[in-house]
C-alpha cells in the first residue's frame, strides 16, 4: 500500500513538473489577468479551460480553437493577442514512456484569427531539434511567420522542424516528414511552373522582336 501511494505521490510531482514546463511561458496567468474584459469570470474561465489543452491526452488543434475562443470572447486589443499568441506557442505535453517527440496542430484552418496565425509552439528541450523551434517559436508570438494557407504544422516545418506527429483536429495523425515532402513537391511544381511561364514570355517576346524587324525591313524594301 505504501509503496503504491509513493509512486503515485512520485507521478504527481512529474506531472506537475511537466505542466509547470509546459506553461513556462506564463500562457495561462496571462490569459487570467484579462479579468477586466468580457463578462465578469469570463477570462478566469478561458484560463481553467485552457490547462487542460496542454496536457498529453488533449488535440493540439484544440488550444488553437481555445486561442480563437479568447479573442472572439475578449476583444482582439493588444493584451489579448498576446494573451492568445501564449496560447498557441504553449508547448503540449506528451508521455515520454509512450513516444520521444510532441504533437503539433496539422489543421490549416486553425487558428482562424489572422493576428494568431503564424505562431509555432514551445518544444520540450529534449527533443531532437527543439533549439532551432524554440527560437522560431520565441520569434513568432512576436512576429508570426507567414502561414498563408498553412497549418501551424506546416510552419513548423517550414522553418527547418519536423520533429514531430502531425495531428488534425479529428485526431488523424500525419507523418511530419510527408509535409516536409509535399512541401518540397510543391515547390518544385512552382518552380516549373514559374519556368514553364518565364519561357512562353520570352518566346513570345522573341517572336514580337522578330515580327518588328521583318516589318522594318519590308519597309526598308519598299523604300528602295
């Protein structure tokens, strides 16, 4: 009996350590010291709902959907963005017995608010690569990367990080490195696309240079 109450009392401490890390960047107490807007307990209320995003059971895409919550809930003036942007670079726990790397929202709807898009999450530092995100991920809540049509997954990857399990917001999990590869796909039918257009402009360009000068010298002919 005691033995199984010490190692429940052991879990629990981890538990609580691992949360702490996770809201290091103060997401929640940010959120909670909106009291003064919206409706009385209302941002007190966001707050409580939010801890339990970030734990290892929850959908990643959900505290993105909560972050969208805050600003619709709360105004999107200046505190409360920054308020939100916590949020969504919050890192999310997950069970190191179970799996060494975290998951990350792979739904490009979400956030839905422009000033929340963009932003990529905290990693835990023991992941492989977590120091190049942790930095994309400081710069973001400040200056969020540009995500036009991306996921916050595919941000991530888009600055040099695949670490991780995909996830989207039905729970289907994706393979981080198939987004690496779609990327580098894309790319390169953009890219062939681009020279597809950039050759049809300089044969038409080449066959109006050539109509002119055929003109110019039948004009000369007729001259002489």
């Amino acid at each position: 009996m005691h033995t199984t109450s010490f190692i429940v009392l052991i879990l629990t401490t981890l538990a609580e350590a691992r949360f702490g890390q996770e809201n290091g960047n103060g997401a929640i107490e940010k959120i909670t010291a909106l009291g003064d807007l919206g409706q009385p307990g209302q941002a007190a209320t966001l707050a409580g709902g939010s801890i339990g995003l970030l734990l290892a059971a929850a959908n990643p895409c959900k505290k993105l959907e909560r972050a969208d919550e805050i600003v619709e809930a709360l105004g999107d003036s200046e505190r409360v963005i920054e308020a939100a942007r916590g949020l969504a670079a919050a890192e999310i726990n997950f069970n190191p017995f179970a799996t060494s790397v975290p998951s990350i929202c792979a739904e490009p709807s979400l956030p839905k608010t422009e000033a929340l898009r963009g932003v990529a999450p905290l990693i835990d530092p023991a992941v492989v690569g977590s120091e190049t995100e942790n930095k994309n991920s400081a710069e973001s809540t400040k200056t969020p990367f540009d995500a036009k049509g991306l996921s916050q997954a595919d941000v991530m990857v888009a600055h040099g990080f695949s670490n991780f399990t995909a996830v989207k917001l039905d729970g289907t999990k994706i393979d981080a490195k198939s987004l690496d590869a779609a990327k580098t796909n894309g790319g390169a039918i953009s890219s062939s696309t681009d020279k597809i257009n950039d050759d049809k402009k300089e044969n038409e360009k080449n066959e109006n240079d050539s109509k002119s000068s055929s003109a110019a010298s039948s004009k000369d002919d007729e001259k002489n």
